[in-house]
C-alpha cells in the first residue's frame, strides 16, 4: 500500500503519482456503490502491482476544497493573471476573480504580466493590490522579470491560474518550466465544450509536493452562491474598515455612519473596489427577488 496523487482521470483509469512512479489505477466497486468519484486532486491509498505498475485506489483522504470547474481538489492557490495591455487590465474582471477565489477557500495571488509593455502602469496596479494587502507580482515573459518569484511561490502548493484570454497564463507556465511546452491558446480551448471533446484536467507536477493545473479555473465568473454578508468579507480593504461602521450588518450602501463610505470618500480605500463591491452586491441582491 503506498500514498499518492491522482493526477490525471481518463475513462475510469486514474493516474496516480506515488513521487518515484505514476501508476494506473482503477476505483475500487466500492467506490461506485458509494457514489464517490475520484477527483483529479485526491490524495489515495493504493495497491498495486510492481510488475506491471497497475493498481487499484483502496482509499480517498478527505478532501480540503473542491473545485466543479475544472473538477479538481485539494486546490490551495489561486494565481489571478492580468495583462497591462493585450488584453488592457480589467479591474472589474481582477475583483471578480478575487472574491471567487476567497470564496473557494484558496490563497490569492495576483499576477500582472507583460510589465515589459508599460512597466509603469504595471508597477502602478502592483503596488495598488500590494498596498489592499495581496501578494502581488510583476512578470514579463519576455524580459522574464519576475518568473524566479512566480516559481518560487507555487513551492509545495496545488496551484491553478487565472484570467481572461490572452494575458499569458500558457506562456507563463511555460516560462515557469519549458518541459511543459504547452501551446498558447491550448488551455482555454480545454474548456471549451464542445460534443467530441472530452474535457479532462491534469496535474503537471514541477516538483515534489508542487503542481499546477493544465486548465485554468472559474471561467464562468459566477458569484450566484455567495451571499451579500459574504461578499463583504471578500473585500478585505472594506471589511477591515466595516469594523468600525455603526452597525454590526453594513452593507455599506447607504447606513448612517458607515465608516466604509467614509473612507471611500476620503480615498482610503480606493474607489474601483468599492464600486466593484457595490456591483457585485446588486447582482446578488437582485438575484434574489427571483
Ligand atoms: N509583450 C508580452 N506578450 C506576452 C507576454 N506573455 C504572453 N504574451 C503574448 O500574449 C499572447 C497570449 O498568450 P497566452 O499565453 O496564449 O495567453 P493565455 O492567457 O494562455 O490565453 P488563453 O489560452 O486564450 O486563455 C501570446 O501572443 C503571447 O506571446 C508578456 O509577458 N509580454
Ligand atoms: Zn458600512
């Protein structure tokens, strides 16, 4: 019996990397009567053979999150990326994906590429995001500022990336490990669905106890499940300053004393954030006159 990680599910064969080897398993019956799928993601007990270095998985550890899109768990970082420019920063898209990314229980960590293009205006939205309190990094591809820092911070983490098409998350990956030689605009088409394409995910692994995801997630964008009192925690700069609001409930609308709008107004907290959360709180809340 030895642990592993699956890291690839293709047609009831699982493979599973035990560090020296990866091996070919299938899911116990057990498994099925129970209704439980293995995940991309899991951590498992196997047996296996030595000869032939195929196995079946005995056990699955319990899971520490779960992601539906890609499906794959034990996920603990999520790496935003932003263009500067090709496709120019989307602020809006940027808050989107960190709420979704908080939502989901993972580390966020915000990338700006192509800063070779305007190495100012990435230096600007860098220190915005540093200065909100996310671990923020500069990269180019092209001049490889920032590449050793991207890689050192995905060490002993299961990491997926993120981001609108075309700001770099292939070349980045490639950047990372050239071994991985993905062509770019591969890994969106991944999720698309179309009849005859089966979707599938996969784990690349870059070294012992670090991975990184083949398909980038939450392309959906979809904050349907998170609730308004939520979402409040989602923004840290405005709930760090919602403590401070009179009432203990502040949506930070239009409340008497609310410490948010205050500081909104006295730019302490900056105004695209606040009015991305004021967004994504009427998307909520209007979702739930239906
Ligand atoms: N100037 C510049 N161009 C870059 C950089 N990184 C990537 N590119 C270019 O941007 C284009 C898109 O890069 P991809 O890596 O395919 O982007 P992607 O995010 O994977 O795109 P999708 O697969 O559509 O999601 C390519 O033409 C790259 O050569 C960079 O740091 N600087
Ligand atoms: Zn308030």
């Amino acid at each position: 019996m030895t642990d592993g990680i699956i890291i690839k599910g293709i047609g009831g064969f699982y493979y599973v990397d035990i560090g020296h080897n990866i091996v070919e398993c299938r899911a116990r019956g057990l498994f099925r009567e129970q209704n439980i799928e293995p995940l991309v993601g899991d951590r498992v007990l196997i047996r296996f053979n030595k000869e032939d270095n195929r196995g079946y998985i005995e056990e699955i550890y319990p899971r520490d999150t779960v992601l539906t899109r890609p499906p794959i768990s034990n996920v603990t970082q999520l790496i935003i990326v932003m263009s500067i420019a090709n496709p120019k920063i989307n602020l809006w898209f940027l808050d989107r994906l960190i709420v979704i990314g908080h939502d989901a229980n993972l580390n966020v960590i915000i990338c700006i590429n192509k800063s070779d293009i305007d190495n100012e205006m990435a230096d600007k939205i860098t220190y915005m995001y540093r200065n909100i309190g996310y671990k923020t990094i500069k990269t180019s591809t092209k001049t490889r500022e920032g590449i050793d820092k991207l890689n050192s911070l995905l060490q002993n983490q299961i990491s997926v990336f993120s981001g609108p098409s075309g700001v770099g998350k292939t070349s980045l990956l490639n950047a990372i490990n050239p071994a991985l030689n993905l062509k770019t605009g591969e890994i969106s088409k991944k999720l698309s669905r179309g009849k005859h394409t089966t979707r599938h995910v996969e784990l690349f692994k870059l070294q012992e106890n670090t991975f990184i995801s083949d398909t980038p997630g939450f392309s959906s964008l979809d904050i349907n499940h998170i609730d308004a009192n939520k979402l409040n925690t989602y923004f840290i700069d405005i709930y760090k300053s919602s403590q401070k609001c009179k009432y203990s409930d502040c949506l930070h609308i239009n409340e008497p004393d609310c410490f948010v709008i205050n500081q909104v107004k006295n730019n302490e907290i900056y105004k695209s954030r606040y009015d991305n959360y004021v967004s994504m709180l009427n998307e909520i809340k209007n979702r739930r006159r239906f």
